[in-house]
C-alpha cells in the first residue's frame, strides 16, 4: 500500500475549459457583491488568458474594497519555480490574505528560513495589515498578522487516509472562520480542523465537513451518524 504523503497528481492543462478563462468571463456585478475573493497560484499557471482573469479580478476587488485571499498552490509540472515567482509578485500587493505551504514559503522566496522568507513577501508589495498563513503539515501552522505571529498545533489522533485536498480544506475553514467573525486564533484553529477531516476521506473534497459538522465542532458535540 502506498503511504498517504506518497502523491502523484497529474494536470491535464492543455485544452481544458479552465485554460480558456479569460478577463471577458468574469461576471463584474456578481463580483462587486462578494464578501471575499479567493484565488489561487493554479489559476495563474494555465496560460495567459486565465493570469488576465486573475488580474481583473483583484483589480476589481480592491476597487470594491473586497478582501482578497490567494494560495500559492505551486505546483511544479505546470511552470518553474522562477515563473510563478514573477507572477507571483505582480499581484501581493492586492492581497489581504496570502496562503503557502512551509516548503513554498521557502521555495518562493528563494530564502533558507521562514523568517528570512518573511522578510522577502514583504518587500513584495504586501500591504503592512496583510495576513500570510503558512501551513506546516502535521505540525500545525503558523498565522502573521501586524507583526504578531500565532501558532495552532494541528488536530491530533485522527487517521490520514489522503492528503491531496487538505490544503484546499484548511484555506477554507479559514475563510469560512473569518466569515464568521471568529478571531485569528480560532481561525487557525478552525482550519486545521477542516483540513484534518479531509485527510481522513480518500479525495480532494469529500471529507469537507457539513454545516451540521460544525456547529456540533463549534460547540464541542459529537455528532451521530447513524
């Protein structure tokens, strides 16, 4: 059996309906009326049509005054490293919430520690009140906000089944908390939580908890399945 880190995913890019996006697809008067954009580092490795949609949208969303969160979501098979750095670069000054793994803080910033790796998205544009959020696996994670960092150690005793996803589940159980009004802190913590049930379900979005799951979670019930 093949252990849960041990991941091959393949991206079938080429004439796929996501590589044809372009800024004319953006629906503008739906935009407007978010509470949040999120975007990710995929979208702008598809090509030159899907980077253009990216930049509307986040040149829309800071017209409008919309918070805008992003994950690097580096993914290796689609461009070099050098590449999504440029890109990259183009658009942290529009973010108000910047998501990465431990190894793509590293690998982005070109720097041997998150602390130096700190520095450099900085020096990119980020706005001082930004949030970065840097996940670390079963470690848990690590929250900057206004020069104060914030630790939350990962959920314990649960069994990885599949890690493809977990990710995605942390980023939004995150956004999800600040929908919410939750602090920072619980946010965090929020996120590890939806990220831990992900692991635990073989797929990229199965193990997403339902609304039911978390106010049981929120109010610390357990909740009854059959």
């Amino acid at each position: 059996m093949r252990a849960p880190n041990k991941i091959h995913v393949y991206y079938y890019r080429q004439n796929s309906a996501a590589s044809a996006l372009t800024e004319a697809d953006i629906d503008i008067e739906a935009l407007i009326q978010a509470r949040r954009v999120h975007l990710t580092g995929i979208t702008l490795a598809l090509g030159e049509g899907p980077r253009l949609a990216v930049h509307k949208i986040l040149q829309v969303s800071k017209e409008y005054n919309i918070p805008a969160s992003f994950d690097l979501n580096l993914r290796q098979k689609l461009w070099s490293i050098e590449e999504a750095k440029q890109e990259y670069q183009k658009i942290y000054p529009y973010i108000e919430t910047l998501f990465m793994s431990e190894e793509e803080a590293i690998l982005c910033s070109g720097e041997p520690t998150i602390d130096k790796a700190l520095d450099y998205y900085k020096q990119c544009g980020l706005d001082e009140s930004s949030t970065v959020v840097i996940k670390q696996g079963d470690k848990g994670v690590l929250g900057i906000r206004r020069e104060q960092q914030v630790y939350q150690s990962a959920v314990k005793g649960i069994e990885v089944i599949d890690t493809v996803g977990a990710g995605d589940g942390f980023n939004a159980g995150y956004l999800f908390g600040e929908l919410e009004g939750l602090c920072f802190q619980e946010c965090l913590r929020l996120g590890n939580w939806v990220g831990a049930k992900v692991v635990e379900h073989q797929g990229d979005y199965q193990g997403l908890p339902t609304l039911a799951e978390y106010q049981a979670y929120k109010n610390r019930e357990i909740t009854i399945e059959r």
